[in-house]
C-alpha cells in the first residue's frame, strides 16, 4: 500500500515537471519569434513567418508587438500585411486592434494589397 501511494506521487510530480517543461519552452519560443519580429535585419520572410506564427499562437502578449509593427509607417508593406493577418487572430485589445486597422488602411499610400 505504501509502495502504490509512492508511485502515485511520482506520477504526479513527473506530469508537473512535464507540464512546465512544455510551459517554458513555449514562452521561449513566444520571446524568439517576437525578436524575430522586431529584428529589422532579419530578411522580410523569417519575420513574416514569425509575425504570422506570433498571431496563430493566439497569445494575447503578442498584441502590443504586432500593434507596434502595424503602427510604423516606416516597415515594409508585406511585414505591416503580415501584422493585419496576425492581429486578426489575436482577442484583445479588440477595441484597440480594430482602431489601428482603421488607421493603417486610411493612410494615403496604404496598397490595395495592404
């Protein structure tokens, strides 16, 4: 009986230890695909993939960084594409991503990709 309730704990103590391991690997590879992001001198495809991969991940964390990249006039049309489509996966600041999409598409040279 005691044996059983040993073996029971270490199930238990093994699945924390899982789950955490899971739980920071994917907060590590949300601060890698932001700096990817971020990285100006990354070519435009691995940051497109990671401002695309930052919105599938549906982390609400990601909104400001993606706001941020759709804000500056200054990035490259296909990254500040790239944004829209990854802020329409994320849930909040709902108000505050809709209001930066009116923006963006009202400013005069905004393509008609964009």
């Amino acid at each position: 009986m005691k044996m059983h309730k040993h073996m029971g704990k270490l199930a238990g103590l093994t699945l924390f230890v899982f789950f955490l391991a899971v739980s920071l690997a994917g907060a590590s590879d949300f601060s890698d695909k932001a700096a990817i992001a971020n990285d100006r001198t990354q070519n435009q495809e691995n940051r497109m993939k990671a401002i695309l991969d930052l919105g599938s991940s549906s982390n609400e964390n990601a909104a400001p960084i993606l706001l941020c990249i759709l804000k500056s006039t200054s990035e490259d049309q296909r990254i500040r594409t790239s944004a829209v489509l990854a802020l329409e996966n994320i849930g909040t600041p709902r108000l505050t991503i809709i209001r930066a999409l009116e923006t963006a598409y009202s400013e005069p040279d905004a393509g008609k990709n964009f």
